[in-house]
C-alpha cells in the first residue's frame, strides 16, 4: 500500500490504483472556507443527527449509522430534507464534494437516487471514538449485493475541516474487504499507515480498504466531510452519504 500525496486537488492529479494506493491532496479545500463551514456546522447542533446513542453525530444523514442501527427506511423517507438542510446550512457544499470528488477519481459524477448527499460528521472530544478510537471497519455498508459480487470499483472520500487537537488521524490497512465485513485476524494485523490531517485536506480511498478513526484529545471536536461512489459505467460514480 502506498500513499500518494498531492500538493492540491486544484493541481495535476496523478492517476492512483486505489486497490494499491490511497490519495492525500493537501489543502483541496482552503482554510478560511474550513473554518467557516466548521463555524456553520457548530453553530446548528440541532440540525445534528445523533447517531449511536450520542457516541457521534452528522450534519445530514449518513446511510451506514442507520443501516447498522435497522433506521435505513427513516434514512431514505428523510434524504431530500436531509440534502435541503445540509444545503441551507452549507451552501454549495454537496456540489463541491462531487467535483472534488470526480477530480481525484479522474471520473464523471452523479449523486444516487434516493441517497443523500454529502454531509459531516462530528466526533465530539471525550466520547467514544476520541477515547478509543473508531471502529476497524471497510465502507462496505451502501454497496449492494451486485456491487460485491462485481467488485465493482467504489471509493470514499474525506475532506477534514477541523482535526483534533491531538491524534484523531486515518489508520489506513494493507488490507481490502474480502467477502466479510468483519476483519479477520490476519487483516487486522497487517501493515498500517496513519494519515493525519491539517484543516482542509482530502483523502480518496478505495472503500474496501480496512481503516479506522484514532483516538484524539483535547477540547475540539474533529469535524470532517464524506461521500461515498461506486462505478456503475466505466469511469461514472454514484456519490452518496
């Protein structure tokens, strides 16, 4: 597994083997647009999805915390409201995580039906993942049956907009789903890279990689940006929250 690191999304994007390599473009997202975002999503906690009982939380919502809590009916029946308070609240936002994306898969882009959109999470200092960190897990949740079967080229991106005071990286794996979403043994201990970010840096990774969040200090809450795509024609992504 390699590491590739791009000086800006905005610059010449090299070409990547996502089953190999993971992407880092440093500052695709310019500080001062990080912070005000940041600000945004702060000052509107009761637009927040709360997720897992409190242990995090998002700004619009994300399909793999209601899936794994049996809510994906509430995901589907709330998507266009979610998409419309994620655009209120950050306007322009979900629009641009598509170009990010399609510039960095070097691939045309269009969001799924019925999905929504990209949004945020927000892991809050002192909660679970900032005590011991998230959980080892593939992005494996939204890819249908077809999709496995296929092995049908999917990917995840993160655009951090305010990191941890301390720690709080991406563990990535040397590892890569291979029919269960539980990690064995032997891919739980493979090689291990920790990317960690500065306020406004993109990773794009294939969402059959093995990854976790690392646990984190301090009095800031680590607030980042998702959306997940699968190919459904050469070089056409789904995007989806």
């Amino acid at each position: 597994m390699q590491i590739v690191r791009n000086r800006a999304a905005t610059a010449e994007v090299p070409a990547c083997d996502f089953e190999q390599q993971v992407l880092l473009a440093r500052a695709a997202l310019a500080a001062e647009r990080a912070a005000d975002w940041t600000k945004r999503i702060l000052a509107s906690r009761r637009s927040w999805t709360k997720d897992f009982g409190g242990d995090q939380f998002s700004l619009g919502r994300a399909f793999y915390t209601h899936y794994e809590t049996e809510r994906a009916k509430l995901y589907f029946d709330q998507a266009e409201r979610s998409n419309a308070t994620v655009e209120r609240l950050l306007p322009g936002m979900q629009q641009w995580m598509r170009e990010l994306f399609s510039a960095m898969a070097r691939a045309q882009v269009r969001p799924r039906t019925g999905f929504c959109a990209a949004g945020a999470h927000i892991f809050e200092p002192g909660a679970l993942v900032a005590r011991k960190g998230g959980v080892v897990h593939f992005d494996v949740e939204g890819l249908s049956p077809l999709h496995l079967a296929r092995r049908a080229r999917s990917l995840s991106l993160v655009v951090m907009l305010q990191p941890a005071a301390w720690g709080g990286g991406l563990r990535v794996y040397d590892a890569l789903y291979a029919g269960s979403e539980e990690p064995s043994a032997t891919q739980r201990a493979a090689r291990t890279q920790t990317v960690a970010y500065a306020a406004g840096d993109a990773l794009l990774m294939s969402s059959f990689r093995l990854h976790q969040i690392r646990p984190f200090r301090g009095e800031r809450a680590r607030i980042s940006l998702t959306l997940h795509g699968v190919e459904v024609d050469r070089g056409l992504f789904e995007t989806w929250f």
